[in-house]
C-alpha cells in the first residue's frame, strides 16, 4: 500500500455521496466543501481546511461516502488506501 499525493483545482469534485471509500484522504493545504445533493440542490455542511481527514467512516467499516465533498481552491491531498 503506498500513499498518493493528489492536487485539486477549485470546483473539482474529490468524491461524491454514494462512491466506494478506498481510501482516507488527508488536506494536506487548500480547502473542501461537504455537501448534499438534495432536490437538485447542494444544501452545504461544512468547509474542511488543512490539517484535516475525509473518508474516515471507511475505516468503521461503512462502505460508502454518505456526503460529496469539493474543493474550494487548490487543494493538495495525501490518499493512503
């Protein structure tokens, strides 16, 4: 298992509600919204920042993303499967 550095440009969707979890995702730098997809409308939860985690519901075992997430500007990850 190796780690994958990844860099998202604003806009870019970094997974959406329902995808397979394959892997816990670290912001390194940059910034993610988390939304919903409800009644064709993004309803926003919360903005995520450096230093933080996505996709760690995978690791309690739960299969898939129950939110999308976004990045609002550049957006450097580390992905470790």
């Amino acid at each position: 298992m190796s780690s994958l550095q990844k860099t998202y440009k604003r806009g870019e969707v970094i997974y959406k509600e329902g995808d397979k979890i394959t892997h816990v995702i670290f912001v390194q730098s940059g910034g993610v919204q988390q939304t919903l997809l409800r009644n064709k409308k993004n309803i926003e939860l919360m903005s995520i920042g450096s230093n933080n985690v996505l996709g760690e519901a995978g690791l309690a075992g739960i299969p898939t993303h129950n939110i999308a997430a976004v990045a609002t500007q550049e957006t450097k990850t580390l992905e470790v499967p």
